[in-house]
C-alpha cells in the first residue's frame, strides 16, 4: 500500500521496504537493519496500542541514545500517539513536572534511570503502559503495575503496524525547551511540521542514501532527533553514540564508518581543538560538517577548514519553535563567517521593531520567521503560545515572533544579535537563569540566588550562581553544586558558584544582573 | 614480575571518592567498579575532562588523546587499569 501523502513514519517503512537488509543504525556493538527497525516498532506500536494507548495520547521515551530509543520512537508514530523526548539527564523533579504537563499514556524507558522515574510514574495517573528495557528486578518491575520488559514487548506483533488513523496536520512530536520563566515549554510540532523542516534541511545538506551521519547528540534535543529523521528518510546510515565525552572516539569512528556528515555544537568543537593527534585519524569520509546552538568561533572554522579540507561546513541558527531558520551555504564561510546565513528552503523571515514594522536592511529588529515549519503552540501554555505565534498576512495563518533580535545585511545575511529575554546557552544548549535559580532557591539555607552567563572558551557560557545564605546559615561552594547536581541536567549546573552578602539592585529594587557580570 | 593489586585496590578507593565528591551519585546508586560512569549519569561530555585533570595531577600520568576513549576512561575499573598500565609503561621507559 502506497501512502501518497507520508506521515513522519512512512519516512522508516518506505526506507525498510526498499533497502530491508542495509544497515540503518549503528549503536555501540549493535548493527540493526531498516527490516529490523520496521518489524520491532511495530511489534511497540502494537503492544502500545495493546496496552490503552490511543490516537492523540502521549507517550514519553525517557532514555539515552539507544537502540530502544530509536525503536521506541518510531513506534509511538505508528501507534497514532505523540512523543515526547525526554533527555535521560532529567532529574526526579524535572521528570515529574513533565508527566504533569503533558499526561503520557505511556513511558518507554531504561531499568537504570530507576531511580528517576520510579516514584513520578507511580504517581502519574495518566499512565496505563510502561516497558522497560535493560536491567530491572522482578519486584521493582512489580512495583510499577503497568510495566513490562522490553524484550516482552517486543514478541509479538512484528509483521503490520496498527492501522493509521492520523493525517498529516495531526501532533507528531512535543519537544520540551527551556523558558526563562523557569518552566518548560513542550513545543507541539505535527507531523506537516517535521515532514516540512526535514526536506528542507536534507535539500540545502544533500543528504542521500550513501550517507553514514555520526550522531553524538541527544535525540531529546531536536537537533539530535532530526539526525536520525533525515537518515532514515534517505535511507542513508545513522552511527549513534551517548554523547561526545570520548572525542577519540568519535575519531575513530568516523575512519572506521566512513562517516560523511558530523553535526556537532561549538563545545564539541572545542574539544576537537584540544586534541593534539587529531591529524592522525582518517577523516577523508567527512563531506560535511554542521554547527548550530551557538555561533562558531572563527577559530574553529579555521581548524575545519585545515582538518577536513575537502567537507562543507555548514553554520546554521533556529530555534525548537520551527526547527530551524537559517544556514549559510558553504560556499559564503569564508567571506561572511559571522553570518548565520539565509532562510532555509520554503521559509520566509524578516525583523520587525517595536512598532511591529519591517525593518530595511543594516538595522537591528526582532526576527519573525513564516513557514510550514512554525509549532503549532506550547502544550497546555495558551499565553506563552500567544506570545510567540501572531497572525500572520494570511487569513488563519500563524508566524513566529523568535525573541531573538539580529540584523540582515544588504545582500539578505542574517546574523545574531541576542536574546530578548536571559537564556543562557552552555555545551549548544538552552538553559533558563529562572530555571537555575528556582533550583537554588529550593535548597535549604539560601535566602536568593541569582544566575548569568559568562563566556567560557568551551562552553560558549559558563553558568555563574551567586547566592545569598539564609541567616545563620553557612553555605559552602561544593555542597550547593552538589544540591544543583540532585536537581539538574549536568549542563545546567553552575560551573562557580559565589556566595555573596546580598545582591546589586537597581533603584527601583530590581535585581541588577549586569551589575553581576562586572568583575569583582 | 611487579604485582600491581596493592596499588590497584588503593587507586579504585581514590578515584571513587574523587568521583563522590566531585560528581552526583544517586544515594540509591551503588557506584560499581564496572559500571559505565556515562550510562549511570555520573559524568557528561565535559565531566570526562574532569576526570582526566585529576587522573593526570593525582598520578602523574599524561593522558594522550589516542586514549581518550571508554575502555580508559568510563568506569572505576577502567580508569583504575589504564592508570597500572601507564604506570608500568613508565617504569619500562626509564
């Protein structure tokens, strides 16, 4: 049966029923086909669908970068249900308020992220299915009444996923993102959206189906995700690692799989930089590599340019709330390397000022981007939604107001400007002061906490606290990292933390960040 | 024949509790000798770089980037043999 108008998983079974034997994913010491990749999502679909879950309802993958993941997602698609990411670095806390926001059905996740997720499950009434995989005993699987293992899941079911009930305007994914009121958002994209965002992108990288694409991000970030979305919709090869703590790994991998395509973040480049053997490894495969979360230092796209001379290397800027805005082709690196580039294929953008009109080239205005790639709204978040989509010029339509501010040159180049809100971005990704500093405030003994960025060689930013004890109370540096640590995704722990008397205002008592960022 | 398990046993305690003071280890998790540091969630994409700082300065090794790479460097028992190796290497050479 040939689907004419695809959804986001047809991109899997067309692959699967055209190259059944090749390769699709590479994950640790595990080789698994598009076959096996069809048959044991719809072996997950089926048992989803099975276990109560129905057309619309979320199901959550909490896990790493693992075969399960990628399986896990494909299945919630064919289930008719809406992923949701959840990064595995998620603490307890951060865990619960997303099964609050978003009311999964279902949780496909790992027996070693236990810990985490035992207690915010058995409190989520929403949840009617569970499967795990890895290691679990029988009585903490007991415990958790709607759970299963994994490899039972996956028995039954293998031949014909369930039968599809979506159209394509139909939610396909939540991606949660960080919002400076300390609250994450979880960015409702439908499958129009993705199906969109992924041709276009595939169209300006040229990906196609002798590509071998090297993933070393999380597949909760969307930047991740869609790695493995273009992959498999070429029916190209994706290598997935865990992240990039190991650069020699990454290496060797790359000579060993003949990797062509290497999205990385500026902190992975970094520590490329660092490495003073680099020279030594094969990386001929490489024809191109891709940054975005941040802007690239001009010295790493020195360091490219010398270390794989023959690839592309593609900077590029967007945000969750429409994937992705802007590239610059390759060929216009060396001449405007400050640039983050022109409106990706079947995208329009242009700034606006405070009065809402256009801004003429050379100025500085807020960035709205128009296109089938915009988010249908925050999930459950009505006002924030209202804040970000405006009508757009045509009837029903809806436009994104970014909050970023830039400046186009005369010859249509965008480039970054800043932020209209404090959004610190660390290792490429996005972390709310707000978010940090509820954190802080929630531990014992400190009175207020107030957080900034500051520029770190590795990071982009370095997350700076500075806090101010309770009376009486002694704070020590360590013991409030660790606190952080309990709470926290590791990039979102401040790097220092100063325990200060009490913290700069302004005159009208409002707190005064950049008095912060001044050297004391 | 140098037997190295003395050593070996004394340097598995100081990279634990390197890792328990500098890192989150969940109450309820047992740091295992074995057990990837990555898939526990003790360490990250830069934590990696803590831990090299201190293997280099606590034991006087160079780590070169070559051996950058999990069978090193993600678990107690890997950082505790990748060190006795480096260590034994070093002996050879002088």
């Amino acid at each position: 049966m040939h689907e004419p108008i695809p959804l986001l998983h047809d991109y899997l079974i067309r692959s699967a029923r055209e190259l059944p034997d090749k390769v699709a994913l590479v994950c640790g010491e595990r080789r698994v086909t598009y076959a096996e990749l069809d048959a044991h999502s719809n072996a997950i679909a089926n048992h989803l669908q099975a276990t109560g879950v129905v057309r619309g309802d979320r199901v959550v993958i909490f896990g790493d970068n693992t075969v399960e993941t990628v399986v896990g997602f494909w299945a919630a698609l064919k289930a008719n249900a809406i992923v949701c990411l959840v990064n595995p670095l998620t603490k307890r806390g951060k865990l619960e308020y997303l099964l609050n926001d978003c009311s999964p059905a279902a949780m496909i996740t790992d027996g070693h992220l236990r810990h985490i997720f035992d207690e915010p499950a058995r409190a989520c009434r929403s949840l009617s299915s569970i499967i795990i995989s890895g290691e679990i005993g029988d009585a903490d699987l007991a415990e958790l009444h709607v759970a299963v293992r994994w490899k039972r899941a996956i028995i039954a079911g293998r031949d014909r996923a369930p039968a599809r009930k979506c159209i394509d305007i139909d939610l396909a994914t939540i991606v949660y993102t960080s919002g400076s009121t300390g609250d994450p958002k979880g960015v409702m994209l439908t499958h129009r959206n993705m199906l969109t965002a992924c041709t276009s992108i595939s169209s300006y990288l040229s990906i196609e189906k002798n590509d071998v694409i090297l993933n070393v991000l999380p597949l909760a970030f969307d930047y991740g995700l869609y790695q493995m979305i273009m992959a498999f919709g070429a029916g190209a090869r994706l290598v997935l690692e865990r992240s990039f703590a190991f650069p020699a790994q990454i290496l060797i991998l790359i000579a060993k799989e003949g990797v062509t395509g290497l999205p990385g973040v500026p902190t992975l480049f970094a520590m490329l930089s660092g490495l003073k053997s680099i020279g030594q490894y094969d990386l001929s495969s490489l024809r191109y590599v891709t940054n975005t979360g941040a802007a690239l230092p001009v010295k790493h796209i020195r360091m490219l340019r010398e270390l794989v001379p023959a690839a592309s290397i593609y900077s590029m800027y967007g945000l969750t709330e429409c994937k992705r805005c802007t590239y610059l082709p390759p060929e216009d690196i060396d001449r405007k390397p400050l640039s983050v580039g022109i409106a990706i294929p079947n995208t329009e953008i242009w700034l606006i000022d405070e009065e809402d009109n256009r801004v003429d080239p050379g100025g500085i205005g807020q960035l709205v981007v128009r296109g089938a790639t915009v988010m249908q709204g925050y999930w459950g978040k009505p006002e924030a939604t209202a804040e970000r989509l405006r009508p757009g010029p045509l009837p029903g339509e809806n436009v994104l107001y970014t909050g970023d501010y830039c400046r186009i040159d005369d010859e249509g180049y965008l480039y970054f400007v800043g932020r209209s809100d404090e959004i610190i971005k660390s290792r490429g990704e996005k972390v709310a002061p707000r978010e940090v500093e509820n954190a802080l405030m929630s531990i014992s003994g400190v009175r207020e906490a107030a957080v900034i960025g500051v520029p770190d060689e590795l990071l982009g930013e370095a997350i700076k606290a500075f806090v101010v004890p309770e009376q009486g109370a002694n704070l020590d540096e360590k013991a409030v990292q660790k606190e952080c640590q309990k709470r926290l995704e590791s990039f979102m722990v401040p790097k220092s933390i100063a325990i200060v008397p009490s913290l700069p205002r302004t005159d009208t008592q409002k707190l005064n960040k950049r008095a912060l960022q001044l050297p004391h | 024949m140098l037997t190295l398990t003395e050593p070996l046993s004394a340097h598995r305690e100081q990279v634990r509790d390197f890792l328990m003071s500098n890192f989150y280890v969940p109450e309820t998790t047992v740091l295992n000798a074995n057990d990837s540091l990555l898939e526990q969630g003790v360490i990250d994409s830069t934590g990696v770089l803590e831990v090299i700082g201190f293997i280099e300065e606590t034991f006087g090794i160079t780590v070169e980037d070559s051996e950058l790479v999990p069978e090193n460097l993600d678990s107690i028992e890997g950082i505790v043999r990748y060190v006795a190796r480096k260590k034994s290497r070093m002996l050879v050479d002088d």
